[in-house]
C-alpha cells in the first residue's frame, strides 16, 4: 500500500517535472511567488553579454510593476514628478533641457541621461559614475531633495494602500519594499533596448546607408592614420562600435573629452575613485537617438550636434587628463601641431552628423511596451 | 530569391532546454573564451552535423561542455567553415549541395546568453561548396566574395567559381567563372577554387582538389582583376611531388600594410601536397606579380599537408595537419619566415585556430584538429573517409600562447560522437578574420 502511494507520488512528481521541462520553464520561483520568466525579450548579438542580477531575473511581471512605477508621479514628495519627467519616451528618455528640473523647480546641476540599452557600456551609472546598478541608482532620484523628495518610508506607505500596486507586488516579488521598488524599476529600465534604427537594419543587411551616411560610418570607426592616408573621425575609439556607448571594463567607459581646461574641469570619475587623473572624466554616454536627445555633454553645454562635432573637430581643450585618443587624434598632413584638432573638412562633419541620425530608432520612441501605463 | 531552411520543432526544443539548462552557471564566465564550432556526424556513429556553442577556457570546469546545439539532421554533409562579416553577421559556407552558402541567426536571450536562432540557405545560383569568404571594398564598393570549389556543378571535372555577392542583401551580384575547358589554351582559368585574399584590386584565387577529392588536383593560383572581376593571371605554384599529386595550393594570404606595417604586399600560398609554403612577391607599381619561391619545405621540415594561416599582433601561424602542429613565426619579419617560438603540438589534422584569454588572463591559443575526416585507408575505420594518412583526430587543444604548453584537450569523437570541422570565437576575437 505504501509502496503503491509512493510508487504514485514519484509518477506525479516526473510528470510535473516534465511539464515544466516541456514547458520550457514556464515558471521559475521567486521568493515565495511565482512570476513568469520575461516572454517576449530579444537582443541583438552583437552588442555583446549583459548580465541580470541573479537576485532579479527579468520576468514579465516585474517589467510591468517596473513600468507603473516609472511613470507614477506618487514616486515624488508633491505627487507631480515621475521618473518620465525627466526621462520622456518620445526624446529617448532625456528631458530637452540644458540641466533637469524637478520637485523643487531649481535647476539641477547635470544634464539628464538616455535611457537605452542600459544592460551594455559601462557598468557605473550617472555621468560620474557613482552607484554600480540599476538597483542602486533607482532610489537615488527619489529621495534627492531637487528631483523627487520623497521618502522611502513614506512612498511604501502610500503603495500599500493601493490595491493593484500589492497584487503586482505580491506575484513580481512578493512585499512591497524599498528593496522591491528598486528592482522593480531596473528591471523595466533594463528592456529599454533600443536596436531597430535605420544603423541596426543596416547591420542586419536590411538597409542601405546613403553615401553621406555611410561616410560618415566609415570616419565613425576610423583612427585617423595619415601616413595610410586613412581618414577618421575617431569616435569609435570611445563610443564602440555597434552600441556606440562607453566599453565596459572597469572605468574604460569614462574620459575627459576636451569640455574643459584644467582649471576648469570638474571632478568627474575623481569624485568616486579619488583617483587625480580621474579628475575631468565622465561616462561615455550612448550615442543612440542622439539626434533626439539635445541638449549635449553633463551639462548640456551644446544645443546641437554641428557644435559637438565643432568641438571635437576645433574646440578640444588641453588639460592633463585629456584623453590620449583626442589628443593624438590628427588628419592634418602638414607641420608642427599646436592644438588637438581633427582637422576634419565641413563635408566630413556633415557625413558624420549624417551618420549620427541613423542611430534614431523610432520603434523605441513609439514602443507601446515603454510609454505611460496610465495614460 | 532566399530559401529558407527551418528546421524540425524537436531540434528547437531540445537545444532551447540545452541553453535553459547552462545558462545560469554560465552568467559569470567570459565570453570570449566561448567558441562556436561547426560538428560534422560521423558514418556509422548515427550522429548529426550541427553547429554549436562550446565553452573552451581551460581554467573552467565546464572546458568542452557543449552550451547550446542546432542540428541539422536532413543535411548529407556539413557546413563547412564560419566568418563573421565586419557588420557582425556570422556566415558559413557548406558541403551540401542544399545549403553551399548560409548565414546564421545569433541573438541573445533573457540571461544574455548566446541563441542560435536558426541558419538560411543563401541563394547561390547554384554554385556548389562554399570554401573561404572574403569581405572586400573595390572602388568605393563593399563586396562579400565567395570561392565555391565545385562551382556552377560538382559533375564537371574542371568546375569551380567565384561568387561576389551584395553584402547587405547577400543576393549574388555576379558569378566569375573560367573554366580551363572554355577558355584559351594558356589563358589563366578558375579550377577548383578554395583560398582568396585580396589587396586592392587584385585577387589571388587558389586550384586546390576537385570537391569529390577524387577528379583532379589543381597546382596554380589565378589573379584576378577586381575592377573588370575577370581572371588575368594563372601562375603555376609547383615543384617535388613528395606524395605524387599535383601540388595543390589550398590557403592564400595576401600580406598587406594593414597586416604588416611598412611590408611590401607579398602573396603567401601553402601547398596541400606539395607540403611547401610559396612566396609570390607584388610590385604594386605596375600591378606585377614575380617570380613564386618555395619559402618553406614541409619534406626538409618533416610536416605535411601545410593549411591555414592566421594572425594577432605580433605573431603569423601556419598550421601543419601532419604531423599536427602549429609553427609561429615574428610578424614584423615578415615576408621572411623567422620562426617566434616552438611549434605547438596540436593534433592530427591541425587546422583552423582561435586566440582569446582565459578567466584568468592567460592569453591562449585553441586549435582544431581534423581536415574533412579524413583518416588513413590502412587503419579500416569506417567513422572515417579514406585517405593517404591520418588527418582527423577530432580534437580542439589549447595552448598558452606564451609558454606552448598544451593546457587542455576536448576529443569531440570521444565525447560527442562527432567531428570537429571548424572553430571561430564567439565574440570578440572572432572579428578578427584570418585572411
């Protein structure tokens, strides 16, 4: 008889393992819920390994909750803040200003960043690099005193009392916990992948570049050689190839582009490594939509992409933390250089900016998945 | 004008649970030391020619685990070897007349972990199996150009073609073909096509072995004009017979400035059965190819069957499947052969090779070793095709690149029943392309 119950148990069990097995894992465990692992996720190849926490693996209902809580102005002290304030679908998630503005209506000090393909380019985020995930960084604005001012405790609080917010709690993670709200926004920040601008179809053999652009692709990638009589704008040297954000290793993804002079520079990458030749050096930011994303640099100091191009080409200024790319980078044949210049002609820099607007993705602008749950 | 090959839902599902099954212990290795590899079934073992994810950092334990696998179960032969285009496209030439030329779907899932998504056929206009693959800008004009070694018909006795291709589209722009029976007594022709390189607008074009290895063996290059894509030299690459065949150039390697700084551009062949590697020099002046000169002999050296060559930085390797080593040589000496180092003791059949390093930082050396399964007539094997010696052990050994010292050994016959026809890095050093 207890052979038989046994013997019974054992069968049912195989066949729940099979069916999960056939099911492709429909259902993994988190805590003590069950949320279901993300459905509908592709990313390209080649931009290379990303790495989730294994303490938040991306699961639809997590990407959800993460969603409602982007957009929620219940996030902000004054109920009017939200992280898409800042953070706007249709500029690819930046905020058009020169430096962004929130609870408090004061300017704050920095430019406001994309958010797109978060889970490649450096592993730091902010312009200095200060927290190492999208876990840390999340509760960073909502308690900044400008940004959303808003306490943890109180934010939890005002969650709780909403129904629907512990219904989706309860199966993406369980309770409702600073912790929780943190994840919960890295894990919709981190399906914010951006791959299906006119660069991308290109890659995939779907497009083809005009002749403009694909100079300007060429110059993109290309270390100026002269004595190979290649020419090149040298970007690639810091914003890679297929992503065009900062590399990944270490603090590869932060450098002093020639914004300032020495005694002007800020303290950057310096602030976090309290290392001196980091002073002046800043996350290399994501080129993608840049085209929609004005104004540029930490501080938005350039209305438009002729004045980035201009800098790199004419404005770079000397400093002893300038990177070594921008500082050797010369297409110039002739004579003693005094000045880091490009050297590149009008038409090589249209070509470029050419280049750039390819990198708009208009499906990641209009991406139902990514907008406003409430609206 | 693509066909488009799916394959069967069951091999879907059992490599998606492969992937499900590896990947969580896989989040934290690095990927470049992850190959992908083309396996070849073997005759009487019932197995399956795949392609395949596979982990090869010696340093870890899951060294030779297979990561994820998509099989081909209604494909007579294999595919035959995998590039990557400068886009990130990963292509593979074929020895089935179905698929001669495909590309294959690679994307990421939720854990980030490589998926094969699948591989499409590519329209060749029935030029048949697909060798080398060269990416190549003519006048402002990027081409992906393909030698197919029994061109426009494996039942022709002198065929063979090159196909230049759209690299976007990957439809076929135009077929080169020059068959020694259609053109001129003493013109240059296109025999057995198998290794291209190219600088500027010139082409160089291997004769190697008709694709039924059985037919003829070719003992010339063939120049070819990129502007007008029309053959204009045949150059014979031939002098002992150490087994009795005809030479049988198989790899080609234009050295350029882009390889070597300041080299004047060189051609390098290597002879299959002529066991030499040849030096063919250029004047780029007047576009001028000299006098060919044996640089190396595998009957003086003791090794046979001389194959590929790849490079890094700062070192050239030739690969010798008899008796299966790797020799190195300084790349700034280069057009001289000036030996960097011992020769690496790969395996019979050593073959093509991949660098990456390992967790550590190790830098290190993956060579496969096996050419087409070819395995001595004498030994009576049936897993293997018969042939003159030994050349399939099956085995991918690495290597560290600065000692030699062999660190590791994954035999695919032994543990997966199957051959081992090519390897190329997964990502990162896998752009570096070896031609």
């Amino acid at each position: 008889m207890l052979n038989r119950l046994v013997k019974k148990t054992l069968s049912i069990s195989a066949i729940v393992i099979a069916i999960i097995v056939l099911g492709g894992f429909a259902y993994i465990e988190i805590g003590s819920n069950r949320a279901t692992p993300i459905t509908d996720f592709s990313a390209p190849f080649v931009f290379g390994q990303f790495r989730v926490p294994e303490d938040n693996p991306l699961t639809d209902e997590a990407v959800e909750l993460g969603r409602r809580l982007f957009y929620d102005v219940r996030l902000s002290g004054n109920n009017e803040v939200s992280c898409a304030t800042c953070h706007r679908q249709q500029l690819a998630f930046t905020d058009g200003r020169q430096t962004a503005i929130g609870v408090s209506g004061k300017a704050l000090a920095l430019n406001s960043m994309s958010l797109a393909n978060l889970m490649w380019g450096p592993r730091h985020f902010f312009w200095n690099g200060r927290v190492t995930s999208l876990e840390e960084q999340a509760l960073v604005p909502i308690q900044h005193a400008d940004e959303m001012d808003q306490s943890l405790a109180e934010l939890v609080d005002e969650l709780k009392a909403d129904s629907q917010y512990k219904s989706l709690f309860s199966v993406a993670y369980g309770r409702i916990t600073n912790e929780n709200i943190a994840k919960a926004l890295a894990s919709f920040q981190r399906t914010l992948i951006s791959s299906d601008s006119k660069y991308d179809k290109y890659l995939r053999g779907e497009a083809t570049l005009t002749e403009q652009e694909n100079l300007g692709r060429k110059l993109f990638v290309a270390h100026p050689d002269v004595k190979a009589s290649l020419r090149g704008g040298n970007c690639i040297d810091c914003h890679s190839q297929f992503l065009t954000s900062g590399f990944n290793t270490l603090y590869d993804g932060f450098s002093n582009n020639g914004l300032d002079s020495e005694e002007d520079l800020l303290p950057g990458l310096e602030e976090v490594t309290q290392i001196r030749a980091h002073r002046g050096l800043f996350k290399v930011p994501t080129l993608r939509n840049i085209a929609l994303t004005a104004p540029y640099m930490h501080d938005g100091r350039f209305a438009t992409l002729e004045q980035v191009l201009d800098h790199y080409n004419e404005g770079i200024k000397m400093s002893s933390t300038l990177s070594p790319l921008i500082a050797e980078a010369d297409n110039s044949t002739k004579g003693v250089v005094t000045q880091a210049s490009l050297n590149l002609t009008e038409h090589e820099k249209t070509a470029i900016i050419a280049f750039l607007h390819t990198l708009t993705d208009r499906q990641f602008i209009a991406e139902e998945k990514f907008s406003n749950p409430f609206d | 004008m693509i066909t488009t090959h799916r394959f069967t839902f069951y091999t879907v599902l059992v490599s998606m649970s492969l992937v499900l099954t590896s990947c969580s212990s896989e989040q934290d290795s690095n990927e470049e030391s992850k190959a992908i590899v083309l396996l070849r079934g073997l005759p009487t073992l019932d197995t399956n020619h795949s392609i395949a994810i596979v982990a090869l950092d010696p340093e870890s334990e899951n060294f030779g685990e297979i990561l994820q696998e998509f099989e081909f179960a209604d494909y007579a032969m294999p595919l035959h070897h995998l590039y990557y285009s400068p886009t990130g496209r990963l292509y593979a030439t074929g020895l089935d007349p179905q698929c001669s030329l495909a590309e294959v779907d690679l994307a990421r899932d939720a854990s980030g972990a490589p998926v094969i998504n699948g591989v499409e056929c590519i329209d060749t206009e029935g030029q048949q199996v697909g060798e080398d693959i060269i990416w190549h800008n003519v006048n402002g004009t990027d081409y992906m150009i393909v030698s197919f070694m029994a061109g426009t018909g494996i039942d022709q006795s002198d065929g063979g073609s090159i196909g230049i291709f759209d690299p976007q589209s990957n439809a076929v722009l135009r077929i080169i073909e020059a068959r020694k029976s259609t053109v001129g007594e003493g013109d240059p022709y296109i025999m057995y096509p198998h290794g291209l390189s190219a600088y500027g607008d010139r082409m160089v074009v291997t004769s190697t072995i008709h694709a039924d290895l059985a037919t003829g063996v070719g003992n010339s290059v063939t120049i070819i004009d990129l502007n007008t894509f029309t053959p204009i030299q045949t150059i014979t690459i031939e002098d002992a017979q150490p087994v009795g065949f005809p030479s049988s150039p198989v790899e080609v390697l234009f050295l350029r400035p882009s390889i070597v700084a300041g080299i004047e551009p060189t051609v390098f062949v290597n002879t299959m059965f002529g066991f030499e590697t040849w030096k063919i020099p250029y004047d780029e002046s007047n576009k001028s190819f000299g006098e060919p000169e044996i640089i190396y002999s595998g009957v003086d050296e003791g090794t046979g069957v001389p194959l590929e060559f790849y490079g890094n930085d700062t070192e050239l390797f030739i690969s010798h499947a008899i008796p299966g080593v790797v020799k190195r040589y300084q790349l700034s000496s280069l057009p001289e052969l000036v030996s960097s180092g011992p020769d690496l003791e790969a395996g019979l059949g050593a073959h093509h090779m991949i660098f990456y390093a390992t967790e550590s930082g190790r830098q290190v050396i993956a060579i496969q070793n096996n050419l087409l399964n070819l395995g001595n007539a004498d030994d009576n094997d049936p897993t293997d095709i018969d042939f003159i010696a030994k050349v399939n052990d099956h085995s991918i050994t690495v290597h560290d690149l600065e000692t030699g010292e062999k660190l590791a050994t994954v035999n695919f016959k032994e543990r997966y029943r199957k051959g081992i026809a090519n390897v190329e890095s997964l990502f990162g050093s896998g752009f570096v392309h070896h031609h």
